[in-house]
C-alpha cells in the first residue's frame, strides 16, 4: 500500500508539471503583450521593450518556464503585475481563505448529502425520499450565485443571525459554505441514495438480514461501507468543483480568496498572478483526488492487497 | 409424540404485478420434526426458495404472505413484529442463502461477518468473541482458522466461504437451520465434504430444512421429502419410500432422470414440456400439460394431496387413497 500511494504521488508530481507548462504556454502564446497592457496606452515603446526584458519575457518560452520552476521551488511565484506584490505573498492569505472556505462546504455537502441519502434510500419512495430527492434536484439546477443571494437575504439581511459578508470569525463562513456546498450536496444525496439501492440488492444484505440485523443495522453497517467506494470518489471530484465555485461565492460575500484574485489577475492580465492561482488550484484538486485514491485502496480491501 | 420444530400450514406467497398475481408458494404445507432433515426439491424458480423466505420473514417487496401459518417451536412467525422478528433471526432460526460466493459482504473480514451474529444475540464479553469463532471455524473444518478469521471473503475460495457461512448459521445453535442449495455452487468434491458437514448439524431438538433441486443432495442427508412443483407440493413421503416407489409423474420423471443420466443440468430433458409460467397456471393439475397420463379431468380440477400410504402423500387425480 505505501508503494501504491509512492507511486501515485510521482504520478501527481507528472501531472502537476504538466499543468504547469500548459497554463505557462497558454499565457505566452495569446495574442498581446502583457507589459504594454501593464503600461498604458500611452506608455513609450523603449521603455515597454526595457520592461519586457527586465521581466524575461524577451526569453525562449522553455527558459522562461525554467526560471519559473526553479523560482517555485524556492517559494518565489514572480511580482504581481497589478498590484506589485509578490504572488506568493498574495496568495497566502487568499488561499487559507478559500481552503477554509471549500473545507467548510465540503464538510456540509458530504454531511448533508450522506444524511438525507441513507434517509432516503431507508425508505424508498417514503415521504423522506421525495422530499429530499425533490430538494436534492433544487439543489443541483440551482445556480450558485441564486443559493448565496438567496441566503443572504433571509438568514443576513432578514432575520440578522448571520453577517451578510466578511470573514471576521467562523459564523462568516457558514452562509458561504452553504452556498457553495449546495449543489454538491444534492449530487451526493443522489449517489448515495441510488448506490444504496443498488446495493441493497446484493446477497449479502440477505445474509446479514438473516443474521438478526435491522433494516437500518443493515444500511448502516453493511451497505452503507460498501457504498462509500463510489461515494468517495464522487466527493473528490466534487471538491475540485467547490474550488471553482468559491470564485462565484467569494465574489458574493467579498471574501478575498484565490477565486477573487484569479478573477483580478485575468481582468488585469496579470501573467504571474494568473499562473500562480491556476497552479494552486491544480495542486488543490491534485491533492483531493490523490487522498480520495488512497481512501479507496484503505476502504477496498480487493484493492488493498494487491502490488 | 415427535414435535416439530417447524410446522408451515397452507402457506400462500403473492407477487401483485401489473400483468395480475403469481403465486410463487400455493398452499404449502410442511413439518420439520425434530432431529430430522427435511428436503424440499423441485425445479428451478418452483418457489423453494421463497418458502424459506417466508420462513425468514424475508420475502422481498412487494412479494408478501397472504395466507397460512408458520410456526416455530410453537410460536406463531407471523404474528411477531419486526423487532421480535430480528431478535429470532439469526439465534433460532438461520439460513444459508443460496449463492457462496457472493453471501458475505466484501469489505468485511470472515471472522468479523461471523462475530457479528454472537453480538447481535449473546452478551458474551469482547474478549472471548474472537476465540467462539475460531473454535466454531475449527467445527467447520476451515484449516488454519486463526488466518481465515482476518481474510477477507476474496481471499477465500468457495468451499470455505461456505464453511463461513454455515459456521455464522450455527454458531447460534438456532432450533432450524434452512440450508438453500448448499452444495449447487461448489465443485464436486467440495461439495461431499459440505454434505458431510450438514450431516452433523442436527442434534434432538433441532431441527434442518434442506432446499435443492438436485435428488442426489437430498437423498444423502434428509429422512424426509418434499416434492414441490410450480408452487405447489406435489408428493411428500418419507426419503426411503419415495425413491422405492415414487408416485407422482413428476417425482417419477425426476427419479428417471437421475437414474439414467446421473446429471442435474439434464433433469428437463428427460421430461418433456417445459414449466408452466407461474401467472398462466392451468386451473387444474400443474403438471398436466406435461404428463402422459393427463385427462379433461386434471387440466380442470385441482388435485387434493391424497394419502396413499403412511407419510406418504401425493396431489394427483391418477392416485386411489390407501385402504380403497
Ligand atoms: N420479485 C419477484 N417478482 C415476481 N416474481 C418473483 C420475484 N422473485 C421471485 N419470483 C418468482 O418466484 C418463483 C419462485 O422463486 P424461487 O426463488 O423460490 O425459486 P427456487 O425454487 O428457489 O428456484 P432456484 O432453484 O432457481 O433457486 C420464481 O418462479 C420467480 O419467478
Ligand atoms: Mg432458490
């Protein structure tokens, strides 16, 4: 198992510099100079040429990315074209913020999610499962900026339990959480619900129903662990999801997270910024899906065993 | 006077469907005395199974019971409420379900899956839980069993997951024990050393229901037969008398079939016609479309079970009573 996860982990290394140099040509090869767009309209042409040459941008693109790398590694991301702060600086604070912000929403989405699909799955076709099958449906055609407004206006701006924007303290994370984890709080119900279906089915429900166990004992501690393999995967990509939807809800609550600079550093066609906030998302859902991977292999022990 | 352990009295099993009812078990009646075998064989889909569901009180929605009585020891199984119910499976009651080797849960170990039911049932401590199933593997003849209790059930070949499964049936020392094809999964000689060890499973006052579509199966370990077709019992009589003088035409075709061929797989062949869809049952004698000696009579009217002998019965209209 620890060699499944080594290699996995190199794996993750492959793709994350893969990603690296295609977010790093993609930004070299789109038309305009980013200097001059830095610049001004009016900006002289020596002093735009001096300036690009400063910044390496003169250079071979493998070069470039080289210097980028070996820069990374270091911790240095490069200076933020438009708001002239190291990159790394900025995105420290931003992203615990957002971190913080997809942990939160992904705790509501699975807790909400797993809760109301057992719920529903007990019963099947009870009065739990059309209410929360009927809710989860709301829940996934809902677009995220309608849940967020939706929520401040009854629980901020209606009824005061919770502040409107702003991330003083934990209470101003629950209306962004919610937000956020909204949709995938619904797709899990769903999974969770129609794997447990499934999976009541198996013979060794039967089993276990003829060895005494409840009809709940046996959704609990039968099918429901066999249910988490799939269930697990589905949350990891859901968290890659939730990453991208904390640019919407950051926007919303003003919460000055990776979402909300990413949104500055394309509006201001800031190459250094843009390059630093795609790459830590990618390490992000990297990161999701390799601990997803090593769930599974704990959870399934016809993997477990195996090289 | 013997008692039974298990006594079922006119036992009907409803499927609704859009397309009207079928009946998978129509008016089944059985005894499973004490310290006896009792075998119920008949062909595929003839509602074996689902009788030991009903005895389980697992018959799968939206099937259900509508009519007749099942009693255990005594005890009305249909009156109970779903927690008494959950409380007798398992301790006085257990089955093996049909198919080995997908009947125990794949992220479970052996050891545990069997651990599960002394919990459920007994209030034996933590520490010697682990030691009951070990000894109890050992019963069953699983070799090595302090490694098997750790594997998982993948880790395992068929015989043994069947030894796992018949070690979590008995480790309760339930009153019956209803064995569901115990043996059709495994090969061969696997399936010797099974029937060996269901041999020894009944003790005075248990009791064991056998369920299997194979004469073979049913003639090593029961005392006492019943022969089930389409739903219906056709013939019970006692192990010896059936196979000396089988009475109903399809007992007989069955008794021919393993006669001559020795093999299940062509117990059909031998008997020409094929079984009656369960919703289009003639109103007379199931079987009549397939038997020789059919009359106007048999395709009308239901044969009754009629007493030709003692403990012999037999639901056919070719049959004179004993003593006429
Ligand atoms: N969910 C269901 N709906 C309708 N009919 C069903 C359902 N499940 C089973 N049946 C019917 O019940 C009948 C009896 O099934 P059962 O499982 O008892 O057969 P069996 O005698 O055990 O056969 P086998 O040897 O194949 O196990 C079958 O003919 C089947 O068509
Ligand atoms: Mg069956």
């Amino acid at each position: 198992m620890i060699r499944n996860i080594c290699r996995r982990l190199g794996e993750s290394v492959i793709v994350l510099l893969g990603v690296a140099l295609m977010i790093f040509v993609m930004l070299r090869i789109v038309p305009g100079n980013p200097v001059a767009t830095m610049m001004g309209e009016h900006a002289d042409l020596a002093v735009i040429e001096r300036m690009t040459a400063e910044l390496g941008l003169d250079q071979p693109v493998y070069i470039q990315f080289i210097r980028y790398i070996t820069g990374a590694l270091k911790g240095d991301f490069g200076t933020s074209y438009s708001l002239g702060k190291p990159v790394s600086f900025l995105m420290g604070t931003a992203f615990g913020n957002t971190l913080k912000l997809a942990l939160f929403a992904a705790l509501f989405a699975w807790a909400l999610g797993i809760a109301c699909g057992i719920s529903a799955a007990a019963r099947k076709n009870g009065l739990a499962d059309h209410l929360f099958m009927g809710v989860s449906l709301m829940g996934v055609s809902m677009p995220i900026f309608m849940v967020a407004m939706l929520l401040q206006y009854v629980f901020a701006y209606h009824l005061h339990w919770l502040p409107i924007s702003g991330i003083n303290d934990w209470r101003g994370f629950l209306l962004p959480a919610v937000a956020l984890g909204w949709n995938s709080a619904g797709s899990i119900s769903r999974l969770v619900r129609s794997t447990l279906l499934d999976i009541l089915q198996e013979d060794y429900i039967d089993t276990a129903r003829g060895k005494g166990r409840t009809q709940a004992g046996v959704l609990i501690f039968h099918a429901f662990r066999n249910a988490l393999l799939p269930v697990i995967t589905m949350m990891a990509l859901q968290f890659s999801s939730l990453l991208s939807g904390a640019v919407i809800t950051e926007t919303v609550f003003s919460i000055n997270g990776i979402g909300r600079l990413a949104v500055q550093a394309i509006a201001g066609r800031d190459i250094p910024l843009l390059e630093g906030t795609a790459l830590f998302t990618t390490l992000v859902v990297i990161l999701g899906n390799l601990a997803a991977d090593c769930l599974y292999d704990i959870l399934d022990p016809r993997i477990r065993k195996e090289v | 006077m013997e008692h039974n352990i298990l006594e079922i009295d006119h036992l009907h099993v409803v499927f609704p469907s859009s397309k009207g009812e079928t009946s998978p078990v129509n008016d089944v009646s059985l005894r499973v005395p004490a310290g006896k075998t009792v075998g119920i064989v008949g062909e595929s889909g003839c509602g074996k199974s689902m009788t030991a569901r009903a005895v389980m009180g697992l018959i799968h929605a939206p099937g259900r019971i509508t009519e007749g009585e099942i009693r255990l020891c005594g005890r009305d199984l249909r009156k109970l409420s779903e927690k008494e119910y959950c409380s007798l499976r398992g301790s006085e009651v257990s089955m093996i379900f049909q198919e080995p080797m997908t009947s125990l849960n794949p992220v479970m170990k052996a050891g545990h899956q069997v651990e599960e039911v002394l919990r459920l049932h007994t209030d034996i401590p933590e520490s010697e839980l682990k030691q009951r199933v070990i000894d109890i593997f050992r019963a069953v003849g699983i070799t090595e069993p302090e490694k098997r209790y750790n594997c998982y059930p993948h880790e395992l070949s068929g015989g043994l997951r069947q030894r796992v499964i018949i070690a979590m049936a008995m480790i309760c020392r339930p009153r019956l024990m209803i064995a569901d094809e115990p043996t059709t999964a495994l090969d061969v000689t696997v399936q010797a050393q099974i029937l060996r060890l269901m041999k020894d499973l009944v003790s005075d006052d248990t009791g064991l229901l056998v369920i299997s579509h194979d004469l073979g199966v049913i003639a090593k370990l029961c005392d006492y037969v019943y022969v089930m077709y389409a739903g219906r019992i056709v013939e019970e009589s006692d192990i010896f008398t059936l196979f000396d003088d089988p009475q109903h035409p399809y007992t007989k075709g069955l008794m021919d079939a393993v006669g001559s061929l020795r093999r299940d797989a062509e117990v059909l062949s031998t008997i020409p016609g094929v079984v009656p869809s369960l919703a289009h049952l003639p109103a007379g004698c199931s079987f009549c479309l397939r038997c020789e000696n059919g009359s106007d009579r048999c395709e009308k009217e239901l044969p009754g079970l009629i007493q030709t002998g003692p403990g012999h019965k037999v639901r056919c209209h070719l049959m004179k009573e004993a003593g006429q």
